[in-house]
C-alpha cells in the first residue's frame, strides 16, 4: 500500500524512485479501526497522518453544543492541525476515523528533527501545504459564492466517492445545510 | 517600514534580529497606486506580495459573469496564487489593489534558487503557510456552519478595520450574501 504514497511523494519531490521508497520503508504505517478517535478538541496535536486507504471526518462541537463537520479526508490526502496560530496550540477540532483506515503516522513533536537531518522533506513538506493551501483557497472560494445546490453538485464532481461514503448528516453539515435540505437536493438531481 | 516585516519574519524565524534586518534589507519594496493590478485571472503568477501597508482584493468572475470577492488582504498578510493543483497553473483570480499599497515583492520564478541559497528561508515560509493554512482552515470551518449575520460579526470582531475600509459591495460578496442583506445586517448591528 506503500506505493500510494510513493506515487504522491514524487509530485513533490526531485528524490528518484529507489530514494523515495527507502524513505517510504522508514515511515510508520497503522491500522485504525473504524470509530477510532484521533485526537479530540481541545487536545494539542501529536500526530500527524496521511491517509493510504479509509477516510477521516474532521468535526466540532461548538458553544452550543451542535456539531460542525467541516472536513473529509481520504485516499492520498494528509490530515494535519495546524495550530500555530493559536494561544494554547489546541485543535478546534476532533479527528475520528469513518471507516478502517490504514494511515502513516507522523510525529510532529519531532518534525524539526526530521527536517533537520532531511531537509529535503521539509521542501516536500511545504511543497504539499501549498498545494492543499491552493486547493483549500479555491474551495473556499467557491463555497463562498455558491447555492448548497451547487455546492452538492461541486462534490459530486469532485469527490464522487464522498457522497455515498459517509453519513448524510454529517455530509450536509459539511454542505452547510440541513439534511432535509441535502434529501430534498439529492431527490432533485437525481430525477434529473 | 521593514519593521513590521522583521516582526513578522521573528514569528516564524530562529534567526537573531540583527540577521533578519539584514535579509530584510535585501527585500524589494514596492509602492503601488489604488486601482492596481497585481494578476489578471487566467495569468500565470510570477509575483508573490507581503503587505506593509494597504489592501489588495482577490477576486474571480465566474462563468456566468458574476464577479466573486473570495479575500481581502492588509497589512502583515502574504498574497500568493498557489496554483501548483491547477492543470495550466493559470490563476484561477484576479489581484487588484483597494488603496494606494506598500508591499514586499517576491519573485516566484527564482523562489527555489532563493531556497538552496537560503535554507532557513525555506523552513520560515513552511512555518508561515502552515499558519495561513490553519486559519484559513478555521475561518472555513466557521463559514460552512455561521449565518450571514454571524460572519458579519465575526469578521467585525476578527478584522474590524476591514469592515468600514472596503467597497461595502465587496464585502457583501466577501460574506456570501447580497449588498441588500449586508446593509440590513449592519443597521440590526448597529442598532442594538
């Protein structure tokens, strides 16, 4: 399963193949089973992870008490907390796994380390948070300006996947709507 | 001016003041006029930009010819097109300066030669994307769950110079609601 990661270390990085494998043989792999909880709000973030197979809901629970889904996370997709920017350097967040999920496992009290002795994983590090920082922007951006029709149809096209893969309450929260909204939207354009 | 750059780089930098004020004097500092373009969407950006003083817009118009506002940025914020996702690595918006501006320019085109030069350069931009990344991470997660309202009071209590200082038009596009509903919103707010 490996080779998953492989293939998307090379987008960022001038390694060859043969280097990008022995660092690949190096790099924690874990199994979690569904329901597993990888960090919790409030936490500090130790862990860092990249998804090879399963998916990652990532989720809070605000002054109300009403749970936001704000983001999905699967195949080839890194899961991190950045939280530099915050006082305490707790997550906003809560990360728990959908599905079994297998998932390399970083540790980020001893990235510096890492980078330190291979620099070139820094540069692939932040080849990769610019890459998400784009696409993080142009999702943003389009969410901005789009109807939750819209928004649903967005998905569709660009994670096909994800609308049958979780749960439906938790994908309309995601979508900013209700899940009567997200049903009523799902009868429409599938009759279409 | 360079000061607020020297701050900012201090954040994220190992390096002594005496050695930042040195890399900042190296730096390209530029003043632009209100009403600049900075990048035309559809352009390949060869410019990255650090506001010192001023507010560029980032915006996109859609296919149906609808102009989108999708950011503001001001001062002690980096302005870069990350389009490396992108098939063409055109912009996918356009940059244009608000007020008369005072930025530190990059040269995206030489950014990796300038990164084996100075390694340290490299490791300090990681660290401010990272930071970029979370918050826009947050900010999106409280978009997707917050009514209209509660963005505009968001935004008030998070950038609350931003508010009264740009095109009340754009922000209202910023905030994914009609100039209509923004201006009912302000006069609630501002009532009670």
């Amino acid at each position: 399963m490996k080779e998953i990661l492989i293939n998307y270390m090379k987008r960022f990085s001038e390694l060859s193949e043969p280097e990008l494998e022995k660092v690949a043989a190096d790099v924690p792999v874990a199994t979690f089973e569904k329901g597993s909880i990888l960090l919790r709000q409030g936490e500090v973030p130790d862990k860092c992870y990249f998804v090879l197979k399963g998916c990652v809901r990532q989720f809070s629970v605000d002054e109300s008490g009403k749970e936001i889904t704000s983001d999905f996370y699967t195949e080839e997709q890194s899961v991190t907390v950045f939280n530099q920017h915050t006082i305490d350097k707790a997550s906003n967040y809560s990360l728990v796994c959908l599905e079994d999920s297998v998932m390399v496992v970083g540790d980020v009290t001893v990235e510096q380390n890492l980078y330190n002795e291979n620099p070139f994983l820094e540069r692939m590090v932040r080849k990769m948070v610019e890459e998400d920082m784009g696409k993080m922007k142009d999702d943003f951006a389009a969410f901005i300006s789009s109807k939750p029709e819209d928004r649903y149809k967005d998905l569709q096209k660009e994670r096909p996947d994800l609308v049958n893969r979780v749960p439906q309450h938790q994908l309309a929260s995601y979508l900013g709507i209700t899940p009567e909204s997200l049903s009523r939207i799902k009868k429409r354009h599938h009759s279409m």
